[in-house]
C-alpha cells in the first residue's frame, strides 16, 4: 500500500517540472518518485551494499554452487595467497 506525501512547491518550479515530465512522457508523480529513488540510492551505501550482496547471491545461486562451495572457495584463496 502506497502512503501519500503531501509537498509544497512553488508554482513556476512545479510549472517547469512538469513540463519537463510530459515532455519525457512521464506523470509528475512519477518524476517525483524516481527522483526520491535516486535520491536515496545515491546517498543509501548500507542500500547499495545490501543490494550487491544480493545480486552476488543470485549469481552464486543462479551457477548451482552452494553456501558449502562459497566457504570452500574462500579458504582456497586465503591459503593460495599466504
């Protein structure tokens, strides 16, 4: 479920963002979404961190190796490099 957040702009900015929104093709709604998306991708790292572990998971899942496999693999390459 969505939450409504209510924001005051002034008229000649909200005028031009939402210009610049048809323009793309876009609602005002959805420019204002994307920009509070980015906005917090951009300033989230812990976020991001999250994100890459999970898309590494999906990798390691998606070539059939197991959480056995991943241990193994580390202690491989910590003794190859000591």
């Amino acid at each position: 479920m969505s939450d409504t957040l209510l924001i005051r702009l002034d008229s000649s900015l909200k005028a031009r963002i939402a210009k610049l929104a048809k323009l793309e093709g876009k609602t005002l709604t959805r420019v204002i979404r994307e920009l509070i998306r980015n906005y917090i991708q951009e300033r989230d790292i812990a976020g991001y961190i999250d994100q890459v572990w999970d898309e590494i998971g999906h990798e390691i899942k998606e070539a059939g190796h197991t959480v056995d496999d991943v241990d193994r693999l580390i202690q491989e390459a910590r003794r190859d490099k000591s």
